[in-house]
C-alpha cells in the first residue's frame, strides 16, 4: 500500500497503469528508487518540448498564443472538476482572497505567452525567464523588508547584466534588419515579459502571506487561479475565435485532425507532465538538485531553440546568457562565492581573527 501511494505521485505513473491493464503479461513494476531519475528524464523531456511546440505554434499562426493558454488553464479547471470536487464545496481558503492573486497569475501567464505575438524570439524569453529567482528577491526586499547574504546581491548584478546585455544585442539587431514599426512591436513585447517576470514575482508574495494566514493549500490555490482567471479571457473572445479558424484550416494529419489542434492537444499534455515531475522532484530531491534540473532544462531549451528555428544568436548573447545562468547557480547556492563567510562577517561589523585577515576588512 505504501508503495502504491507513493506511485500515484509520479510522473509516469499513468502510462504505466495504462501500459499494465492493456498488457497485463507484460505488466511492468517500477522500481522505487529509479522513480526520482525517470522523473528527471521526463521533467527534461517534457519542459524543453513545451517550449519548442509553443515556438512552433506561434511559427504557424502569430496569433495564438492567447488561445494556448486558454487551454493550458481549461485543462487544470477540468482536471479538478473531476478530480478534486471538494474545491468547489470545500474550500480551506474563502474565494474571495483568490481574486486579486487571480487576476496577476491571469495576466502574467497571458504576457509571457503573447509576447511571442510581438517579434520576441523564443531564446530572448527563456533568458528573461531565469531572471525569476532575482525578481522574487527584489520583491520580497521591498514588500518585507528582508534582507538576504551578499551571494544574493551579486546573483541580481550578474543577471540584471545578462538580461540587459541580451536586450541590447537584440535590440541592435532588430534596428540594423528591420523597420523601425517591427522594432516597436518588440519593444512592446520586451514589456510584456518584464511585466510578467515582476508580476509573477509579486504573486508570489501575496500568496505567500495568503497560506501564512490560512495554510498552505497549493492544489486549491491552483485550480481557483486557473478558474477566476477564465473570466479574463471574455476580453479576448475575436481573437480566440480568430485563432480557431486558422485552427480549422491547418493541414489535416490522422485523416482527420487539423494540425494545428494536433500540437494544441500535445503542448497542454507536456506542459502538465513538465509540471507534474518538477513537482514530484521538489518532494523527493532537494530544492538545490531541482535547481539544477531546471536550469539545465532551461540552457537545453535554449540550445534546441537556436539550433531547431535558427534564432539570431550573437556572441553577445552568449555572454550574456553566461552572466545569467552564473547569477542563477550563485542564487540557488550551486556556485559559492569566495571568501563568501568571511565577507558576511566584516559587513556585520565582526572582528576578524588576525591570521584570517582579508584586505576588504583591513579596507
């Protein structure tokens, strides 16, 4: 029973269900501890998938991304509906806390997507995504007044330059290749992602202080975020039905399906698998391994993006993606800095011992 229990919560567990009651002569038993490595592979194979479908997608139809998410929150309001119904009767948290966070998780997840509507290539969004980490510490500084070690500070210097260098290459390359309105529609863009970096970064907070107040209900919190946000997409109806004529019109492939529904159908179902392993990871492994898991994701994503949709990429860009995930790896504690500790004490005014001197404390 304990081993059935903990199954349920991997990754694979459903198509290895599926795979036993159609075959059962070949019935296949996990073996418990290679369930964190498998769910390593699919958390990789998964997430980098996600991102090159949604590129893929926005290749074939610009505008589509608002139906993209559309789905993306369908499908976990209709998961809970049938899965987890006692949300609805049941609630540890009144619904009426949920609206504001709501509101945020609607319109950050909706700019993330739709500023690849407006000429944001896929490499300029993931390099602003992993600047996440430093977004909810600049939040939390002025939302609780928290202070964080210098390791910290240094991680926000070396990706707020990484993602500003990057910006500019890109910026200079679109002034130098195109006219000066697709230049302003990537400006717009590049707002659209700045918003939703800080935007989910304050989300967080409120979250935060909303589960110190009632408990941490994190499946609930998920599917009213999801369902509340719904309503957002009433504003957006001549575009999603746009979207579904371009849908309908796309190259059939099984004999019947229009492609276009077909990478729908397979980015909603990545998009939850990439979730649903990170998640089981977070419970197995220690938050410093799933770090690297999704950074290495991320750096992947980023390599099969140039390489599969020939992004521009200067070496420019390389450097800057270099100051980025080193900012990251300083952040989530993967690479120490230092004389780290030692520095720490000077600036909290410690006297250092004789024979450990550094030349910043005699300073």
């Amino acid at each position: 029973n304990e081993y059935k229990s903990y199954l349920r919560e991997a990754p694979m567990e459903p198509l290895v269900s599926l795979w036993n009651s159609y075959f059962p002569i070949f019935a296949y038993r996990m073996d418990v501890r290679l369930l964190p490595i498998m769910a390593m592979f699919v958390a990789l194979f998964c997430c980098c998938s996600n991102v090159l479908i949604l590129e893929k997608m926005v290749s074939k139809s610009k505008d589509c991304t608002v139906l993209v998410t559309l789905a993306g929150f369908l499908f976990i309001v209709v998961k809970g509906l049938l899965f987890n119904k006692n949300y609805l009767h049941d609630n540890k948290i009144p619904v009426k806390n949920y609206i504001f966070i709501a509101l945020l998780f609607f319109s950050t997840n909706l700019s993330n997507n739709v500023a690849l509507s407006y000429d944001v290539d896929m490499p300029t969004v993931l390099i602003f995504r992993s600047g996440s980490l430093v977004a909810n510490m600049i939040v939390s500084i002025i939302a609780f007044r928290r202070s964080y070690p210098i390791s910290k500070y240094v991680s926000v210097g070396l990706v707020t330059a990484g993602v500003l260098v990057s910006t500019a290459a890109t910026a200079k390359l679109k002034t130098q290749n195109h006219p000066a309105d697709s230049l302003t529609t990537w400006i717009t863009g590049i707002c659209l992602l700045a918003y939703g970096l800080f935007g989910s970064a304050t989300m967080g907070v409120f979250q935060e202080k909303l589960f110190g107040k009632f408990g941490k209900h994190p499946g609930e919190a998920l599917f009213y975020n999801h369902l509340l946000g719904l309503l957002g997409f009433l504003f957006s109806i001549p575009n999603i039905y746009r979207t579904i004529v371009d849908f309908n019109g796309s190259d059939v492939i099984l004999g019947f399906l229009p492609a276009m529904w077909g990478w729908l159908l397979l980015n909603v179902v990545v998009q939850y698998m990439c979730v649903r392993s990170i998640y089981f990871l977070l419970s197995e492994w220690t938050s410093l391994a799933v770090t690297l898991v999704t950074t290495l994701r991320k750096f992947l994503s980023l390599l099969l993006s140039i390489l599969l949709f020939n992004n521009e990429f200067t070496i420019t860009h390389w450097i800057s993606t270099a100051f980025v995930f080193l900012g990251s790896a300083v952040f989530s504690e993967l690479v120490k800095l230092p004389y780290e500790e030692e520095l720490e004490q000077c600036l909290e005014g410690k006297k250092c011992e004789e024979e450990n001197v550094l030349p910043v404390c005699k300073k």
